[in-house]
C-alpha cells in the first residue's frame, strides 16, 4: 500500500478504530485548510495551484510549488523564510506529545517573526485559538502591528503582511495555509520549499557549520529521496535542541492497510 490517501472522516491521530483510507491519484484541493486529496505530478499544477504552502496533522507537508512529503518533527522549525533580506520568518512548533496521545486533536504553535516584533499563534488553557506577542501578552484581535493585520474569522487566525504580499490561516490546532506572491519568486526557503514553480529544488538542505547548502534530488522514477527528508527537515530546526529525525514516517493508511489488519 503506497502513496497519498485522504483519511476520509478527518482522523490523522491514534484513534480506537481505524478511519475510511481512500486513494486519489491525481487531485487536490488547494484552498481548503488542512485537507489534501491525493497529489499531482511534476507538470500538472495549474498556475492558480502555487504560491499556497499547507502542512497539516503534525507531519505532513505541501510545498509551494506542489510537493508532497511527511516530516515527523518534535519541536520547531523554520516554514518559511525570507532566504535573501530577513524581512520575516515564520516557524511552526510541533506538539512532541501527540504520537503518544489517545485522545486528540494535536495542538501546533506558529511565531512569526517580522521587523523588530514577534508574535505566537497558540491554544489558550480552554483550547481557544489567540496571538501573544513577545511579552506574552494576549493582543486584542484584530490589530495591526506594522504591516502585519491579524484578525480572527470563524476561528481560524488570519495573518495579512501587506509588504512581503503574504497570508496565513491557522486553524487553531494543527492546520496552517500560507500563501505567498510573485514577489516573493525564488526567494523563500524552509520546509515550504523555494517558491519558483518548480518542485524539483523544494528540499534545499540548509547550510551548518562547514556543510554548505545542497538541493535534494527527487528526479528518478524511484523514491530514494524519501530517505533524506529527515535530513531536509532536521536542517530547519529552530534550534540546536530538536532530536533529529531519520527518515520520512509511514502514512497511517500505509502503516495500517487491510493487509495488516486482524
């Protein structure tokens, strides 16, 4: 059993039963929050399908110009980056507990770092979605700080940034969608890949110590790039701290096919 699968009743963590597993070859809904059905090759993105990064459940991830791949990280990671001038940083914090956790949903935490300011999507103790900023104070939505404009629509935290043309929504447990624009074309970097309609440089491992900065190659009809995803991922930790990650992690569906069942 290999591939993508859409977990059709929305389960992604350990539940006492297993959930409907459909696949679906070559299909994808980009503008819906959290969800993906199936993926689409090399070529068969259409103009209005990149510049959208997704990751949902904890590890999986969709570039901007449209690769699939899980990452099992347990702590934070850099999503995206300005690679050129710094101007901002978005990292997601993964919850370290959720493999072991019966009764979900997982919570995520997303920084983002603009200018001089930074601010956190997190759960508050009653598991509502709010924004602090760097003194852990909870900001009154919607403000403005710069020319970052967060709001809260039906739930979802929605970050406008007028000068990098940049947008997330974060769902408020472990969804999140940024988009990007034209003008940011080949200038991110991050677990959301280089955006540059072109998905074959999407892994680009970060430069460390005396190890320069290389692109994994997904060319080839084999998926040996699989097992350096841990490799990409690990790159983009945050900090020093994260255990580092070996290899791309089983789909629930490819780890609990039919075939295994009893």
């Amino acid at each position: 059993m290999s591939g993508y699968y859409t977990c059709m009743e929305g389960k992604w963590n350990p539940y006492p039963y297993f959930p409907e597993c459909i696949k679906i070859e070559d299909s994808i809904q980009g503008n819906e929050i959290g969800k993906a059905f199936g993926t689409q090759n090399r070529g068969q993105l259409s103009p209005d399908q990149v510049g959208y990064c997704m990751t949902w459940g904890q590890n999986h991830f969709r570039t901007f110009d449209g690769l699939h791949y899980r990452f099992l990280g347990e702590c934070e990671y850099t999503l995206v980056e300005d690679a050129f001038s710094g101007s901002f940083s978005i990292t997601v914090v993964n919850d370290a507990n959720c493999p072991t956790e019966s009764n979900g949903p997982c919570s995520r935490q997303v920084k983002i770092y603009l200018q001089n300011t930074q601010v956190t999507l997190k759960q508050d103790q009653a598991g509502n979605p709010i924004v602090i900023n760097e003194n852990d104070e909870e900001l009154a939505l919607p403000t403005t700080l710069y020319s970052m404009h967060i709001s809260n629509i039906a739930g979802y935290i929605v970050v406008k940034e007028q000068a990098n043309d940049l947008m997330l929504k974060w769902d408020g447990q472990e969804s999140i969608y940024v988009k990007v624009g034209s003008n940011l074309e080949g200038a991110t970097a991050g677990l959301c890949g280089v955006f540059n309609h072109d998905m074959s440089d999407d892994l680009l491992v970060r430069a460390s110590g005396n190890a320069a900065a290389r692109t994994i190659n997904i060319d080839g009809d084999n998926n040996s790039w699989r097992e350096e995803i841990g490799t990409f991922g690990n790159s983009w930790a945050a900090n020093q701290g994260c255990q580092a990650i070996s290899q791309e992690p089983a789909s629930f569906c490819e780890s609990n096919s039919n075939e295994g069942l009893v």
